[in-house]
C-alpha cells in the first residue's frame, strides 16, 4: 500500500482583483501623501529663507530631496526584504517626524534642527515615488505604463489643491500659536502619520511578495531561479550597467527630476522679490498648483502614450517639453502668467521623462532585483535633485533666475544623446 505524500498545489491568487485593490488603494493614498509633501514643498523655500537666509534656502529645500534620496536605500532593502507595505510605511512614518521637527525648528529659529526636519521630511516623497512602482508589480506587460500613471496622477488630487491650502494652514496655526509659515508643516505631518495607518493595515496581500511567488511557482522557460537579492546599491548598479534600456530609463527619471528641482525651487522665490508678504503665497499657490497640474493631471494620457508609442518617443517628448519650459520661464521676467505657462511646461516634462522612464526600468530587469534596481533610480534621482536645489539658491543669488534657466536647459543635453542612440535589447520580461 503506496501513500501519496505530495503536498496539493496552493491555489494561484487572484491577480487581477489583488492589482485592482493595490491600485485602488494606492490611488486613495497618494491623495493624501500628496497633499502632504506639496503643502511642504510649496512654503519650504519662504520658509527656509526667513530661518536660514535666501543663500540657505536652496540648501534646505535640496535637504528635503536628499532626504528622500537617501532614505530609498533602507526603504527598498526593506522591501527587498518584507515586501512593499512595510517600506511604505517606514518613509511616511520619517516623513511626519520631518514635518513636526520642522515646526519646532520654526518656532526656535534654530537652523540645524530645520535642516534635519527638512532632511527626514523627505520620507514622504520617498514614499509617493515608490508607489508608483508598487503599481506595476503584478501589472501585465501591456498596461503597465498606465497602471504607474494612474498612480502618479492620483497625486493630481491633493497636489494641485494643496500649495492653497497652504495660506489657509498658516492662518489656522497662527491662531493656535504656531509661528509663519510653519502650519503647513503641521498639516503635512498628520497626512503623512494617516496614510502610513492607513497602508499598514490595508495594503495585503503585498503586491512585490504576491509577484514573487507567482514567478518562483510559474518561471518562463530558460528563466534563472528567482532570488530575493539583498546587494544594494552596488548589486543594483550591476544589474543596470548590462541593460542599455535600464541606464536609459534611469537617466530620463534622473535627468527630468534635476531640470524640475532646479526651477521649481527657486521661482517662489523669483515671485517673492516682486510680491509683498501679504500677496505673495496666493502667487505662488496659483503657479505651483499649474505645475503640478502639469506634473500629474495628464499623466494617464502620458501612461497610454508610453504603452502606444512605446517608451522612448515619449521620453524624447518630455525632453522637448522641459526645454520648451526653460526657455519660457526664463523669459518671463516677473510676469505671472508667462512663468504659471513656463511651470505647465515643466511639469509636463517632467511628468513624460518620469512615466516613461520608470516604466521602462522597472521591465527591464527581473522581479527579483527591481526593488534594488528601483531604489537606485530614486537614488540618483534624488541626488540629481538635490545638487540642482543646493545650487540653485546661489546661482540665483549670484546671476539671476533666467541663467538659471538656461543652465537647467543645458542639462538636458546627455539625456538627448542617449535616448537618440541605437535602442540595446528588449526588455526582460523573462521572469514575469
């Protein structure tokens, strides 16, 4: 008598009800993480320039970028390690700490503390870019650039209300006792401690551990087995430098961020020298709220153009958008509606380079070794963004704001010639 010990095959998940759930979620989230990080970013500027000084200023808001830079190593080992939802939370988490030290900072005056809260505030940020990747990890291959833009254009929803509600902020916390111009932060911090509750218990099954399983149970054929890759940033680089299709998309995310940083930072100031106190947070909420509209309100229509045309030409497309946006802003002068087009343009730039570039990224390496490869975009992106807005501050300082502009056209340079070269391999897909 033979007993059969063979353990019955566990059911295969339902991933198209686990992908719309995830992308369900993730949309409500990146409303409320977006509000977050644009009420910050719009008054950071203004903010560090009274604390720290218009020569400081860049340097606090780059300290932000940095922030979420940096924090994108621990934040994807994480995943690497546990999945999506834990390192999700961990960056929001840091990211409401940030905004409640950078209020202390305010009513204090105290510089150092400002820059550490402006530095760990950036775990926002880390967290509403990595869930754009979160989206397309169980999304079919022909839909993943508009599964990532739905992501990045839920965004839309509180970003392009949220540099308004900066002035209503202010004027709430004035009333509570909290000083200028550091309400907002107040406000970003509770957004950011809701989103990661609400993450935390929401987010299961984990889309990255779901994907996972599916390629270990079902390889394509030829496939190496999967792993889970714990390298770092090294391991990464490693994988990217092999994949021609990979640098490319590295580069556009990276590049397009630096042109973005470079002048989004420093127009509220540009605007601020022409405005008076009392006029100027109008001003420059309705001209962010038109470049973030730029950045996130047309992104679906960018995902559907990345899947249509394919990822290249639409990189291309933000490269000459983002040119377009230098030369505009750079010609405004102080005159408000030309820079509110200049920012459009930027955004819509930015939005092509990003879309377009993180989906041909994350397919063009295996699962296993996205959520490294993933971090190291975010990574260089950051620092690209970093350097462009600790520069910035005394660029501007020390020839204008329309040189600023045409150093940040010049920038875009490399990224022309590499996305005209000859395209490398197809993308990987060989683990999916």
């Amino acid at each position: 008598m033979s007993t059969d010990l063979t353990a019955p095959a566990p059911p295969r998940p339902d991933v198209a009800g686990i992908q719309r759930r995830t992308v369900r979620l993730l949309f409500l989230t990146q409303i409320i993480g977006g509000i977050g990080v644009t009420i910050g970013i719009s008054v950071g500027a203004l903010l560090a320039a009274r604390v720290a000084g218009t020569a400081l200023a860049g340097l606090a808001q780059s300290a932000g970028v940095v922030g979420a830079a940096l924090l994108a190593i621990p934040v994807t080992r994480l995943m690497a390690a546990r999945g999506r939802r834990p390192g999700l939370v961990l960056a929001y988490a840091v990211g409401a700490v940030g905004g409640v030290l950078v209020v202390v900072a305010t009513a204090t005056r105290l510089v150092p503390l400002l820059f550490v809260g402006m530095l760990l505030f950036g775990g926002g940020t880390a967290a509403n870019l990595q869930a754009r990747y979160t989206a397309v990890d169980l999304a079919e291959p022909h839909r993943r650039g508009r599964q990532l833009s739905l992501v990045v254009w839920a965004t839309t929803i509180g970003a392009v209300a949220a540099p308004n509600f900066a002035a209503l902020a202010d004027d709430t916390t004035r009333g509570w006792g909290l000083p200028a111009l550091a309400g907002p932060f107040a406000f970003s911090a509770v957004a950011f401690a809701l989103t990661a509750a609400v993450l935390l218990v929401l987010l299961r099954p984990d889309p990255l551990l779901t994907a996972r399983r599916l390629t270990a149970a079902d390889p394509a054929p030829g496939a190496a087995p999967a792993v889970t890759r714990r390298g770092g940033m090294v391991a990464a680089w490693r994988t990217v430098r092999g994949r021609p299709a990979a640098r490319l998309g590295i580069a556009a995310v990276a590049v397009g961020h630096l042109v973005m940083v470079a002048v989004m930072s420093m127009t509220p100031v540009h605007l601020g020298e022409w405005h008076s106190d009392a006029d100027v947070l109008p001003v420059v909420g309705l001209v962010l709220s038109l470049h973030i509209a730029g950045m996130y309100a047309l992104s679906p229509v960018v995902g559907w153009l990345t899947d249509r045309l394919g990822r290249r030409p639409v990189i291309l497309g933000g490269v000459a958008l983002l040119l377009a946006a230098c030369a505009v802003s750079g010609t405004a002068g102080h005159h408000t509606p030309l820079l509110s087009v200049g920012l459009t343009l930027l955004g819509l730039g930015w939005s092509g380079t990003m879309v377009a570039g993180s989906t041909l990224l994350s397919e063009s390496v295996p699962t296993a070794d996205r959520p490294g490869v993933q971090g190291l975009s975010d990574l260089l992106m950051g620092l690209a963004g970093a350097g462009a807005a600790a520069a910035s501050g005394f660029v501007m300082r020390a020839v204008g704001y329309p040189t600023l502009t045409l150093l940040a056209a010049i920038a875009v340079v490399p990224l022309v010639a590499l996305a005209l070269r000859r395209p490398g391999p197809a993308p990987l897909d060989e683990e999916d």
